[in-house]
C-alpha cells in the first residue's frame, strides 16, 4: 500500500448522481487486486477532514476506475474533478476477492445492486481471464440506477438487469432474479456487491442453496489502514463472534461468516 | 537542522510531536508510511486488562472540520498485547507509551502491574478521560477527587513514569489538574476528546451506534489550547497538549501556550504521514525565525 499524492484524473462519465472517474496512479493500480479499496483525500484543505473509501471499479494499464453515488459532501467534491485534476490516493488496501479453486470452468454470479456494482467489474474482468464462466446480475430502483448497463453489456459475459419499478429489464429485486436463475443454473460461487436488503436476502439464498459467496461490506472508514477501528462489522471469526475490521479483514468477507443484526 | 528536543522530566523526547492514542493503533500500522523512530514517541490504543468487544456500529461521524468516535476502546487486552504486540515495539528507539484504560481503580492497577515490569514502556498514560465507554461519559475525569483517587493508586502500583489524561468536559479544568499533581501524577495530557452527538434527521436516529461519542480534530483546537494554557499555567508537572493539531502552527500554539510535548490524533487518519510532517514543519519554523531550540518557545505567551 502506498500513498500517492500525485494521482491525476484522466477522465470522467457521469449520469445524474452516478460517476465513473479515471484515474492515472501507476504505482497503485500495478499492485490492485479486484475487492480492494483506496482512500482518497478530496482536496488538499482540512475539511472534508477524512479521506473517503472508494472500491476500485476497474483497471486499464496505469488507470484505476471508480464508480460512485455522490451521498455527502466528500463525493460531492470529488464528482467535481475533472481531467487534469489531481488526487490524493492511499491504497490498495484490504483483502479483496478470492477466485474459486481450480477456477477454469467454473460459473460464477456477481450479483450488484446500485452503486455496489462497483468492484464487480474488476472482478468480473479477473474471472473472466482465469477461464471462469461469468454471469453478472445489475440491479437498481430504476433504470436511471444501473448507469453502466451498457458497459457490461459490450463485455463478453453474461448480464442480467433488473429494476424494482421494471423500467428495465426484469421487473423486481435482483436477488429475486438471481434466485430464478440461480434455480435453473446453480453457480459455483456467487459475489455481491450492494445494500444490506439486498445482502440479508441473498445470504439466504445462498445457504439455501448451499453455494459459497463471498460479500464486500460498506462502511465509514477512519483511516483504512486499521488504525481507527471505526469500520467494523459483526462477523464469526476463529469459532467466535466479533466486531471486525472492515478496512484490514475486508472488506470482503465469506457470506457464511458475516452476522446480520436481528431485525427491529 | 534545529535542536528540537524536549524535557519530559522523567524523559527528553527527540522532539515534541506524540501520535495519540486511539489514532494510531498499535504503531505497527503506520510502519509502511513512516518511520516510528522519528517521533518523539507515540500512545498505542488504549489497553484494558481483558479484551475489550467496543461498541455497536456506526461508530465513526464525521462533522464539520471534526470526528465524532465511539470506539468503545475495543482492543486486545493485555496477554496478547504483552505477547504479541509489545515484542515489536520495544526495541524502536522512540518513546514507547502504554494507554491504560480500566473499568474500574483496580483494573488500572491490574495493568500497570501487569506491565510495569517490561523493558521498552517509556510511560503509562492514564486514560480516565473516555467519553464512550459509561452512560453519559462517566469517567474518573470529570471530578477532582476520584482524579485523585486513581492517580494516587496508579502510581503506588509502578515505578514507570505516568502520565495523566484528562477529560474536557468539566466547569473546572485546573482544579481536576490539580488533583492529579498532588497524587502524584509525572505530566498531565489533556485534553480526551469532548461529549458529543449527531443525528440524522430522515431517519431521526443517532448517528452513533452509542448515541454519544467524542469529539476530535480541528473543531476542538482553540477549546482545547484554552484548556491546555489555563492548566500549564497553574501546575509545576510538564503538560503534554492534545486537540486537533494538524500543522506545525497547531502544534507551536499548544508550546506558547505552556505545553512541553503535543499529541496529534485525528490528523493521523487523514494523512498516515501527519506525524513526521509536523515534525519537518516544526522544524522549518526554527530555521526561518532563527529559533536554535525549539524548547525556548515553551510557555512564552506574551500577554503585554
């Protein structure tokens, strides 16, 4: 992991709150792995006072991706750059995605809902060249959610879109789409990206169906490097219950390991 | 290159610039960024006698130019500290400081005893200024004479030198410094952090996961720097400065005002390297006022 200061935005696509930024950090992207984040400093004054986690969306060459929501006043900032712009990015940081063993063959589900779409692309691309069978679920509220339907359909895997008020694709939750499919086709493996509804349903589905998945959780972050202890989520770790680092356990984690809190 | 040493009493510092406990977890996760033995020293995570769970998440919001924290000083305890943690620290040539957090007097006295014994511990700081671990912020800090009372017991129970942190969010700051200077206390750090909440309002819930957290970073400096000059001008023991330093400036304001050392904290999340530039800060400053020690300018508050 390393910081660099002197990471350069090359580009940048944006659709209403959703924004894919191109980013030219040689250093991080030759050692970035799909699943891991980066923090980034959104300017160079004292507030916003903490870096924002981003998970990396994709890798080209030098160039890392990153696709986001705006939601405060840190991604408000940085949906403001343009190319030319520099940032301030530390990373790679956390464990990332495990690819199956013996990958060749194997079918994987990448399932994402809304901005957790995110390190599913990179994932996918990294499957894809281990000669893993991809089939990748995209969903949203509505059309307008999944901005990058047409970026993973110009890809060579398998998509599947849904929208809850059906302006897209199929209409309903994802999970229930993957759930349909995942009937007829069972997967390998199965790696989500996306809100906790969305996680609490598939967790369940995945049991049921008895197929490993693997989850990146979300969370405000301190620092990313461990230090804070400001990340963390409830997860069965060495035979017991605790309160776990997302940024240095995750901040992906096996499904089966993950604790969801009882409902209120 | 100015001479930027500092007198603790019972410890010169190569330079004034601590990280903070609770911002720099066990020291050991800031190895790739910079060079631990280039500070004056630093606070590893505060240590209770047993593993600690921490509190329910979100335990982190961040507000304007602040960070509101409630932790719940989760961490390893001490077995595993003594085994894993503190082999690896002990030989750094820096200033080793051990937070020492209990449930109640006796469980401070547990882990000084516990670890007053081991080579490489420059110092205990004596964390009784917590805002997220009791109802409302219950702390030893909040009062002169249960200050006293730990303070006095602490220090019966080792012969490491101590330093005693204390909490903001008292009517009577100096009285509780006192307290802690006639138990017996080697320095004072102050100041914890300050009692705090944020809500959101779509939902109306807290945005703590423990309603209440404690306040850190640029918002509370000037409080802060207040606290610290009322006491450093009030006590004979060195008082170590704590309060959203950021820059060199930040730090230079807490040694006008009295203090002998400074804590960084939350700086540290932002930038890993907040530390060491600081300290490069501190240095320029010499250089460009002519300044040959930088320990001169403690206390030199002109007030005519």
């Amino acid at each position: 992991m390393k910081i660099d200061p002197g990471a350069r935005i090359v580009g940048h696509e944006s659709w209403h709150d959703y924004h894919l930024l191109s980013v030219a950090v040689p250093a991080v992207a030759a050692a970035a792995a799909p699943g891991q984040f980066v923090m980034v400093k959104v300017n160079d004054q004292p507030y916003p006072l903490l870096r924002r986690p981003l998970s990396i969306h994709g890798r080209n060459g030098d160039r890392l991706e990153f696709f986001f929501k705006t939601a405060g006043v840190g991604t408000a900032i940085l949906a403001t750059k343009q190319p030319g712009d520099g940032l301030d990015l530390l990373g790679p940081l956390g464990r990332g995605f495990r690819p199956p063993e013996r990958a060749a063959g194997k079918l994987a589900y990448l399932v994402g809902g809304g901005r957790g779409i995110a390190p599913l692309f990179f994932l996918a691309e990294d499957l894809h060249a281990r000669g893993v069978k991809v089939r990748v679920f995209y969903g949203g509220r509505t059309a307008a959610d999944i901005p990058l339907r047409p970026k993973f359909e110009r890809a060579c895997w398998e998509t599947g879109f849904a929208t809850d008020d059906g302006s897209f694709g199929f209409a309903g939750l994802v999970t229930t789409l993957f759930a349909q499919e995942a009937a007829a086709r069972r997967p390998d493996i199965v790696y989500a990206c996306g809100p906790d509804p969305m996680f609490h349903t598939l967790a369940g589905a995945v049991r049921t169906l008895g197929v490993p998945a693997q989850f990146s959780l979300e969370s405000i972050m301190g620092c990313g490097i461990g230090a804070c202890w400001g990340c963390v989520h409830r997860i069965r770790k060495d035979g017991r219950e605790a309160w776990v680092k997302i940024c240095e356990d995750g901040p992906v984690f096996a499904a089966s390991d993950i604790v969801w809190p009882e409902k209120t | 290159m100015a001479d930027l040493t500092v007198d603790l009493g019972f410890r010169k510092l190569r330079n004034p610039v601590i990280t903070a406990s609770g911002t720099f977890g066990y020291g050991l996760e800031f190895q790739p960024f910079l060079d631990l033995e280039r500070l004056g020293g630093f606070i590893v995570k505060g240590l209770y006698f047993e593993p600690r769970e921490g509190n329910p998440p979100p335990r982190l919001v961040e507000t304007a130019s602040g960070l509101i924290n409630a932790i719940g000083l989760q961490g390893v305890g001490v077995r595993a500290f003594r085994a894993e943690v503190l082999p690896r620290l002990r030989d750094l040539d820096t200033a080793v400081i051990i937070n020492v957090c209990g449930d109640d007097d006796d469980e401070y006295v547990r882990v000084v005893e516990a670890l007053g014994d081991e080579r490489g511990v420059a110092a205990f700081e004596l964390n009784i200024s917590c805002p997220n671990v009791k109802r409302d912020g219950a702390c030893p800090a909040l009062a002169p004479e249960s200050t006293y009372a730990v303070v006095k017991r602490v220090k019966a129970a080792t012969a490491v030198p101590l330093m005693t942190k204390l909490s903001p969010n008292v009517t009577d700051i100096v009285g509780i410094a006192r307290a802690a200077e006639e138990a017996a206390t080697d320095a004072i750090s102050l100041v914890n952090t300050f009692l705090a909440m944020a809500i959101d309002v779509e939902t109306r819930r807290p945005k703590l996961g423990n309603i209440f957290g404690g306040l850190s970073g640029p918002a509370i400096k000037p409080i802060a720097l207040r606290m610290v000059y009322q006491v450093a001008s009030r006590v004979r023991v060195p008082v170590i400065g704590v309060g959203g330093i950021m820059t060199g400036m930040d730090a230079l304001e807490f040694l006008v005002a009295g203090a002998r050392a400074v804590e960084v904290g939350t700086a540290n999340f932002a930038d890993p390297t907040a530390a060491v530039r600081i300290i490069g800060e501190l240095d320029r400053f010499c250089e460009e006022k002519g300044i040959a020690r930088l320990a001169d300018i403690i206390g030199t508050l002109r007030l005519a």
